[in-house]
C-alpha cells in the first residue's frame, strides 16, 4: 500500500476509535443507562487526546488513588488478588466481585460500588496488596511468564501453535498497562477457541504418527 493510503485508513481507523470510545464511556459509565449520567460524572467537560493517551496509557496519577488509601488503611495482604482473577467469571466469579480489586478501585474513585468503568493497573493491585516488595516480584514474575511464552512461539512446531503462543503472550504483555481482571477476561471468553484447536490438533498428529508407525 502507498504510504498515502496508509495514513489515510489509519486516520479513519482512529476516528471510528475515538467513536467507538465515547460511545463505550458512556454506556460503560451509566452501567447501559441504569444509572444517571450526572452521578456517573458524565456532565464533566469532554476528555482532551492527551487525557485519553493517560486514560488508555494508565497514567501514574491512576496509582495516586491506591497509594493513599494504603496510606490511610494499609495493604490488603492479597485478598483482592483472587477475586480479581475471578470477578469476570460467569457466575462462579458473582461472590468474589464486591471484593475484588476494580470493585474496590472504582469504589474509591466514584463513592459508589455501581460504577466499574475505571481499571485498575496490575502494578498499582501489586501494591495495594504487598506493598513495593510486591511490584518487584509481581513484574519479575511477568518477565518470566512472557520470555517462556517467546520462547514457546520459537520453537512452535507449525503456524497455529505460533500464532496461539503469540496472541496469549501479546496479551500478557498488556499486563504492563491492564488488570488482572482484564487477562482473566480474555482467558475466560477469548482463549478457549485457541486452546481447544491446540489440543485438538495435537492429539490428531499422535494419531497420524501412530497410524504411520
């Protein structure tokens, strides 16, 4: 494609972006019009490109929120790890929610526990709950995670295992900038097609193999 044309589409694609976000503000905000867009905060003056950057970016004034309140209550010592792994689990995760880091986060943000359309960063969760010692050890471990996953994409036996091992590393990664919540989401309602037609395609080439021997 010429470099005119390309530009172009990606102009248009950050338009319908930008659209597109609005949109889900607003919807995510009033929880789908259930709550008034004046309590949501939705009357405020419309957010600036360097104010979405920060938003999406997650900005550090986003962990100025989480660093006071452990200064005023202390640390959780982890009870919000568990049920943000499992705030988006289909009704096995319903208990856990109240509970969990974005619940608590939003809470803390908006006055009320209706309101969840603000994330919570890994590193902040990682804080809250252990403090400094648990940001160092909580990114080591993602190091960790994401040079296993590379490693898995190199040694990929064909295109599908390259591809699945790539797309769980990508969003893995996004760690940096989402919430446990966020992974647990995708894993949940993203990740199953892919690990099933890994499975699948593995035990079929053990058959093929055993029927070649």
């Amino acid at each position: 494609q010429s470099p005119a044309r390309t530009v172009a589409l990606l102009a248009l694609l950050a338009a319908i972006g930008f659209l597109f976000g609005e949109y889900r503000d607003v919807y995510s905000g009033t929880r789908g019009g259930a709550i008034n867009p004046a309590a949501a905060g939705m009357n405020e003056p419309a957010a600036s490109f360097a104010d979405n950057v920060q938003g999406y970016g997650n900005g550090p004034q986003f962990w100025a929120v989480v660093i006071q309140e452990v200064d005023r209550t202390g640390m959780r010592h982890g009870d919000s790890i568990v049920s943000s792994v499992m705030f988006p689990v289909p009704v096995l995760g319903k208990p856990f929610r109240d509970t969990s880091g974005p619940t608590l986060y939003n809470e803390l943000i908006y006055g009320e526990p209706d309101i969840r359309d603000q994330n919570l960063p890994l590193g902040a969760e990682l804080y809250w709950n252990f403090g400094v010692p648990g940001i160092i050890v909580g990114y080591f471990l993602l190091g960790f995670a994401l040079r296993r996953l590379d490693d898995r994409v190199k040694i990929a036996p064909d295109a599908l295992a390259s591809f699945t091992w790539s797309y769980c590393g990508i969003w893995t990664a996004l760690l940096v900038i989402h919430s446990i919540s966020v992974l647990a989401q995708m894993v949940v309602y993203f990740f199953w097609p892919m690990i099933t037609m890994v499975v699948v395609t593995y035990f079929t080439r053990s058959r093929v193999e055993e029927i070649q021997l």
